[in-house]
C-alpha cells in the first residue's frame, strides 16, 4: 500500500469497513511509514477536537432552548 492509498482509505472512511487483508495491509504500512504515523495521530487528534466541539454546542443548544421554554 502507498501513501496515497493509506490517506485516501482514512480519511474516506473506507478503512473501517475494509476488509480483514486490507486493514492489516494498511497496519503493516503504518508501522513501516512514520509520515502516515504522524497523519493518523493528527487525524485522530483533529477528530477529537471535532467532536468535543460538537458536544459544546449542542449543550450550549439545549441550554438556549431550556431558558426559551
């Protein structure tokens, strides 16, 4: 697997519902290749924000409707 390859499946979502050959393939390619290292803990990283930030909003959401209701 390249690079290329190995983001592209990431960040697409499609190394989730990769099968078993696929997935262990890009395993192996990211224990060899520390720039796709990186990517993923940055990735992994940006998602977290994402999330948390979502969750702060949709809080911040209901609590505007509980002081309208």
């Amino acid at each position: 697997m390249k690079c290329k390859q190995y983001i592209f499946q990431l960040t697409s979502g499609q190394l989730a519902d990769a099968p078993l050959g696929v997935k262990l393939e890009a395993r192996l390619h990211r224990l060899q290749c520390r720039h796709c290292r990186a990517f993923t803990h940055n990735d992994q990283a940006l998602q977290h924000v994402m999330n948390t930030y979502r969750e702060h909003t949709q809080r911040a959401d209901e609590s505007k409707q509980d002081q309208v209701d």
